[in-house]
C-alpha cells in the first residue's frame, strides 16, 4: 500500500512540487545541493545543480510526463531546453566556469519509443560536437533510489496514515495542517517522549532525508498553487524539528547541515516568489476585503513581515541592492498604517516590520510602533472590576487571527474558555525594546499601567522541546513588574543580550530565528528577542 501511495503521488506531481524532493534524494546520495530553481523565467533549464562527493558539478532538468509518458511532441517542446542544459555552463558561485558538468533529464514518467531513438540521436550529435552525454533518469529509477536509500516515508500506524491521507487530501489554498504534520514529524525524528533508546547516527540521517521527503510530498498540494506561505510555513516547522532532534541527540552538524540549507533555500525561494506576486499584483485582496477586513488586514500584516524578513535577509546573505529594496520599501511605507494588532501572535509579525523600519527610517516613528503595541496590551488587558472577558481583548499568541476572528467580531458558536485580562506573554520583550532606545520620558508615563499586567511564559522541560510546536511539558512562569523601577536596573535588564534561554542551535542564523517566531509565536520570551534584537541591529 505504502508503495502504492508513493507512486500515485509521484504520478500526480507537477514540475514545482517534485523539484524539492527529488534534491533531498540527491543530498541523500552525497550530493552538495547549490541551487533550486524558483521556477521563473531567468532559470535557463536548470532546476537542480549540485556537486557530487568526489567534486563534479551536475546540472538537472526536471519535466513531468503528459500522462504518464514523454512524447515526440514534448520531446520536441523541450529540446532546446536540454540543449542549453548541456552545453552552456553552470553560472554559480560554488562552481568554477571552466568545470566539465553532468546534464540529467528527469521525469516522473517513461518514454515512449520515438523519444528514445532522438535522445540517442541528440547524444550523438553532441558527441560529435565534443560536449557529454545528456543522462536520463526515469519514474522506475527515482523511486529506486528512494528505496536504496533505505528511507521509509510513510507511516505505519493507522492513525498516521490516516492523518498523511487527511493532509494529502487538503485544499492547497488552505492553511498547512500544523498539528498533524508536526506530529508525523516528531516520529519520524525519535521526538516522542516515550522514545525508550537513542537512534544510531545512520538512523538519524536516514530520518532526516525521510522527514524531508515527507514533508516536500505533503506540501505538494500547496506548492502547485502557489501557496507561498503555506511553504515558508511547512519548511520552517521541518527545519525547526531537525534541529530538535540534533540537540536531543547531541547529532554532529555534519549528519544535518546540509537537509536545514536545503531547507533554507526552499524558503528563501519562497519569499522571493511572494515578493514577485506582490510586485506584480495590482491589489492585495483575497475574497471578500469588506465583509472580512480582520483578514485582510491580518494578510497586510503577514506580507510586510514576510517582506521585511525578506530584505533582512537580503543584507543577512549580502546580496548587491536592486530594485528589490525599493519596491518593498515602498510596499511597506504604503501599508503599514494598514496593520492591525488582533492578538499576541501578530506580536512577532510587528517586530520584524519594526527592525526593517529601523533600518529605513531613522526618526522615532520606529520606536513609537513598540510605545503604541506597548499601550494597546495595557489598555485592553488590564484588570477588569468585575472580572468578566468582553470582545475587547488581545488574545494570547496561542491563538491565530482564524481562531480569534470570531469573537472580535461577535459570531462565536461559545465562548472562549481562556482568559487573557491581567497578563501578556509579549509585554516584556517590548518594554525591554522600547528601554533600549533610551524612551525615558515616555516609559515613566507607561509604567504605571504596565505594572497592571503581568509577565507571562512559558519554559518547556527540555531545551529541545523550544522547537516543537506543541511542548507537552514544562512550567507555565508568572511575574509582576515592580511598581517602583528603577531606571538604571531597568536598562541593564533591558540590554542583557546572551539569550541564555533560548537553544544554539537556532542561534546560526538570526534571521532565520525571526521566520521561526513569525511561525511559532508562542515561542516568544524577551530573552529570545534582546538577543534577536542585538544580532539584527548589527546588518
């Protein structure tokens, strides 16, 4: 059955849905993945180029087969394609110019006889010409190699497989699955914590691969509709989860560096591909912007974090400045006034639109969006007399805007069972913040309401578990601020920058930590974003 599955889904996948795959095949085999096409039009015929273990480049083209075979006809189409994939070399920096690559050809399908005799005539003539062979790789052969590497993708369990045919089966427009992909997750990589002996290093390298596969085919829905987000937000969960794993095992970097770059490059990708849709969109409504403006405006919020992440991360990898940075710039300056602070979770999506704006705009605009977020917490979560939860509230950031919706808008079925008024799970990181920036005056005139609110977190039982989506165990940490503070302690409080509490493990990459908040934003403590705020502030 589980064979069975793999081959309907590789049957059904499309060119975009099957390149991500296919390069964690080839990272499992030894290859150094460097690049992965975005799927637009400045590829040139390149999907994949890696560089095999004994150092020879490899460029691959990847098409999915017309029911089930490749054609004369789109052999045809494709022709000059496999032509430029063999004879103009590999542009990229990890790749000298001068070096002699493999070309591949890679469908999910077969081919029928006709296209077999051109092939050997393409090669011939290509020979003749003094360039290499064009090699192919077929449906039988891609999922030999699945099968050779050992890797088991599927779940045995019948509630897994329910749970990975509940996934496969969901609309690619909507929201990934987070609590059922995250727990397939967890057993692929030895995360349950009745797990009774600890996995081999092989194991745990064969899990990975396995949990990459799987993540790429569950995603694969989502991918074919361009459902940008619903990528950048499965890839970061997976990435997290591989780091759980490599710091509940003490894994060596080697076993995983290569599945997380991969990874990162998927999102990276992403990102890229929202800012083209954005560029090229002449509004940014999807459905019905009167009738659900928390939604809309929810999204407004979404994208300018997205995009201000995206150009972090721009300066983060040092890329040359284009009009990428103006045309996001200009994105966001028009819309920011657009977002709204529905509950604690947008919390994360506010602070990476506030470190871009920083870096944009040197007035106290910035630093009054902290003031303002600050103000909105201890206005609507402040003790009430009777002690009652109304529609006016901010939720905890355990709640998302699908979630929250309902009861800011008065339709909710029941009402809700939490209680947020007298605390804040995000207060303290932004007092802490907006300290930093040296706001004396105006944190006088805040502190007697925020003194009404107490800090709330949460400190899962082992570090490891930071990187779960659901940590099942750990201590729920309630403080009150002082209602007399002092500020010199107040701003050595604030400027304390280890990160102490957080794992070295999502240290590596900053920016990519920020991503992590914007899609776990429970997971923010003000440890957490001193830290974050300290390494961003460097760029």
């Amino acid at each position: 059955m589980k064979e069975k599955l793999l081959e309907n889904w590789l049957d059904k996948t499309t060119e975009r849905s099957f390149t991500i795959p296919f390069s964690y095949v080839l990272s499992a085999e030894g290859h150094k993945v460097v690049h992965i096409t975005r799927h637009c039009g400045l590829e040139l015929g390149k999907d994949v180029i890696t560089i095999t273990p004994d150092g020879i480049p490899c460029a691959f083209q990847i098409k999915t087969a017309k029911k089930g075979r490749i054609s004369i006809s789109q052999w045809r189409e494709i022709n000059s394609q496999l032509f430029d994939l063999v004879t103009l070399s590999l542009s990229h920096p990890s790749i000298s110019s001068s070096a002699h690559h493999r070309s591949y050809f890679v469908t999910n399908g077969f081919l029928d006889e006709e296209v077999v005799r051109a092939i050997e005539d393409f090669n011939r003539s290509l020979e003749e010409r003094n360039y290499p062979r064009l090699e192919i790789i077929l449906k039988g052969e891609i999922l030999e190699k699945i099968k050779n590497l050992q890797i088991d993708i599927w779940p045995d369990e019948l509630k897994e497989i329910k749970q990975l045919l509940e996934i496969l089966s969901e609309s690619g427009k909507s929201n990934i699955p987070k609590d059922k992909i995250t727990q397939l997750f967890e057993r692929i990589l030895f995360l349950e914590i009745s797990e009774r002996r600890d996995p081999s290093r092989a194991e745990i390298k064969r899990a990975i691969s396995s949990c990459a596969l799987l993540c790429s085919i569950a995603t694969s829905e989502f991918s074919n509709e361009n459902n940008f987000f619903a990528e950048i937000e499965a890839w970061t969960i997976f990435s997290s989860y591989v780091l759980a794993c490599a710091m509940r095992y003490a894994v060596p970097k080697n076993i995983w560096k290569d599945e997380i770059e991969i990874g990162h490059k998927v999102i990276y990708n992403a990102l890229n591909n929202l800012y083209e849709e954005i560029k090229e969109r002449t509004h940014l409504v999807e459905g019905d912007a009167l009738s659900d403006e928390p939604f809309f405006r929810g999204r407004i919020n979404l994208l300018l974090s997205l995009m201000s992440l995206f150009l972090l991360w721009r300066k983060y990898k040092g890329e040359p400045e284009s009009e990428i940075e103006e045309i996001i710039r200009k994105f966001c300056l028009e819309n920011k006034d657009k977002m709204i602070f529905w509950g604690e979770a947008a919390i994360p999506q506010f602070l990476a639109f506030f470190w871009y704006y920083r870096k944009i705009d040197g007035s106290c605009d910035p630093d009054f969006l902290l003031r303002q977020l600050i103000k909105t917490i201890t206005d609507l979560n402040k003790p009430r007399e009777n002690g009652r939860q109304n529609t006016k509230f901010l939720a905890s950031p355990y709640y998302s805007l699908e979630e929250i919706a309902p009861y800011h808008r008065g339709y909710a079925d029941k009402p809700l069972n939490d209680f947020f008024l007298g605390q804040s799970y995000c207060l303290e990181s932004l007092v802490h913040l907006f300290v930093r920036r040296n706001w004396k005056q105006n944190m006088k005139v805040l502190w007697p309401d925020i003194t009404r609110i107490k800090f709330a977190s949460f400190k899962p039982e082992h570090k490891w578990h930071y990187f779960l989506w659901r940590a099942k165990k750990g201590t729920n940490i309630i403080k009150s601020p002082k209602f007399t503070k002092n500020w010199g302690d107040l701003k050595r409080e604030s400027n304390e920058n280890r990160g102490s509490s957080i794992p070295n493990h999502i240290k590596q990459n900053p920016i990519f930590f920020l991503l992590f908040l914007i899609i776990y934003p429970h997971r923010t403590i003000s440890s957490a974003i001193r830290w974050l705020d300290s390494e961003i502030m460097k760029l």
